[in-house]
C-alpha cells in the first residue's frame, strides 16, 4: 500500500528534470498524476508512460504556466478526468542568466512570468478547487536556494525564487483555515538540464561540489522524497515552511 493511495497530483513542468522526479515518487506511492509541460514532446510520452508502468494512472495535459488561462484548464482538466485535486506542485521554471546591469527588461519580464506569475495562476486555481472539496490539500512550491541567498550572475532568478519563497508563507497563512498547507522546497544544486552546462565545465563542477558537504550533486528523486514527504497526511502541521534539500550549501 502506498502512502498517498487515492490521491490527485498536479506537478507543473513534469516532462523532465526535478519534475520528472517528483511526478514519479509521488506516483510511486500511488498517487494519480497529472504531468504537465507547455509543450507535448517525447519526453512528456516517456514520463506518461513510466509513471504507469509503476502501475499508477497518469495523464498529460499541456498548459503554459505563464497563461492564467491554461492553468485553469488544467486544473478544470484533472477533475474532469480524475474527479478532484490533492496536491498541486508548482515545479515549472527557467534560469534566465544575468547580472543587474545586463539584463533587460524583456529578460526580467520572462523570468517573472514562468517562476513566480505562474506560480501564483497554477495556485489560485488548484485553491479554489481545494476550498470547493473542503477537504484537505496540498501546494507545495519549488523555490532554490537561490530564493533563500544570493548567487552572482543570476539576479532576476534569485528575485523570482526570493518571491516564491515569500509567496509560499503568505498563502500559507490564507489557506491554513481550510486546512491546505503550503510549503516550498529549495534545491541545492540538482542534476537536470538547468543545470548540465554548469556541471560540464570542469572548474564549475569543482566548485559547486566544493561548496555542497555531502560532496555530490543532488538527484530529482531527492526533491521528489521531500515532495512526498510534505505531501503526506501526517504533515499536516507543516505549513510556511521553506524545506532546503541542498546537501549543506546553506549551513555553511
Ligand atoms: P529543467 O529545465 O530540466 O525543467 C524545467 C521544466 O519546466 C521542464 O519540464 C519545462 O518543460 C518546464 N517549463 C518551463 N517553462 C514552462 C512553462 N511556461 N509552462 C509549463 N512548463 C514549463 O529544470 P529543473 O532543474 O528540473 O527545474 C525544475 C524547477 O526546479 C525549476 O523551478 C527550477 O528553478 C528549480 N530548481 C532547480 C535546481 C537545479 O539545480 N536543477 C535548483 C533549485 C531549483
């Protein structure tokens, strides 16, 4: 029996990389997921399609994060197809690279959209579902450490994480009459596309390992483990909270 038997997950950017990850240890646990990309590929078949051969039920929808239209139709979409809404995990996001006195407004803008606008349409719509089955429910949010200290190079990135972070706690305390909590996790350096260029440079990777104690990169199933924990009915006390799964980066 899995620990989340019966449930109805969302994971948003859930073709590949953390999302991957978290889309299949939920269903692992046999949750029924919903993988999402703003785009349908091979990768979102494969993820389809492994996720059922865990023997639990998935479907794709494709829904932008960035268009408040597509994310109420996604979350309209899961109900009509599985009858209602447990957990929603906001995974969806991009890393637009860029010092302050480089960026432009047009980078600042997309950064915005995909990590912390979509964040907020994605949990507006799985809200209302949650308030409307006045059951219980969970949002759980993927910030970065990056949300949480500062990283050269990538300041709208920090900023949107930083929003996330902050956003979490307030609907958190919105949400807790209704019993759904709302929590982020914050990666430390995760292995995925985002971040393969960083760990193929030589000198990158030695000093990102330098800087994680347990001296290795995290997985997706890392994220995924935290994301089923906070998903869990025994975490119902857990709420606002910022869960860092980072390897040590941030206790130095
Ligand atoms: P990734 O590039 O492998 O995956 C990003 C996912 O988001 C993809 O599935 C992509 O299709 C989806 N996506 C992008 N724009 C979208 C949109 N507009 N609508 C719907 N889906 C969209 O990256 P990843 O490393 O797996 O990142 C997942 C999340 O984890 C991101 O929010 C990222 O900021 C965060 N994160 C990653 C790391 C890391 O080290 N990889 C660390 C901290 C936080």
């Amino acid at each position: 029996m899995g620990k989340l038997d019966g449930k109805i997950a969302i994971v948003t950017g859930s073709n590949r990389g953390i999302g991957k990850g978290i889309a299949i240890a939920l269903a692992r646990e046999g949750c029924k997921v919903v993988v999402n990309s703003y785009k349908e590929d091979e990768d979102a078949k494969k993820t389809a399609e492994e996720i059922k051969k865990l023997g639990a039920d998935s479907i794709f929808v494709k829904a932008d994060v960035i268009r408040e239209v597509d994310m109420k139709s996604l979350v309209e979409h899961t109900v009509k197809h599985f009858g209602r809404l447990d957990i929603m995990v906001n995974n969806a996001g991009i890393l637009v690279q860029g010092t302050v006195d480089t960026l432009t407004e047009q980078d600042w803008d997309k950064q915005m959209d995909v990590n912390l606008k979509g964040v907020f349409f994605a949990t507006k719509y799985a809200v209302m579902q949650m308030k409307k089955q006045g059951t219980s429910g969970r949002i759980i949010n993927i910030s970065s450490i990056a949300g949480l200290v500062g990283f050269p190079g990538i300041s709208a990135y920090c900023a949107s994480k930083g929003g996330v972070t902050e956003f979490t706690r307030e609907v958190a305390l919105d949400c807790a009459q209704y019993k759904i909590t709302v929590n982020a996790i914050n990666p430390g350096v995760i292995v995925t596309d985002m971040t393969k260029g960083m760990i193929n440079d030589e000198e990158t990777r030695k000093s990102l390992l330098e800087n994680t104690p347990v001296g290795r990169f995290g997985q997706p199933e890392d994220i995924g483990n935290a994301a089923v924990f906070l998903a869990l009915d025994e975490s119902s006390f857990i709420t606002g909270h910022n869960l860092v799964v980072d390897g040590g980066w941030t206790a130095r």
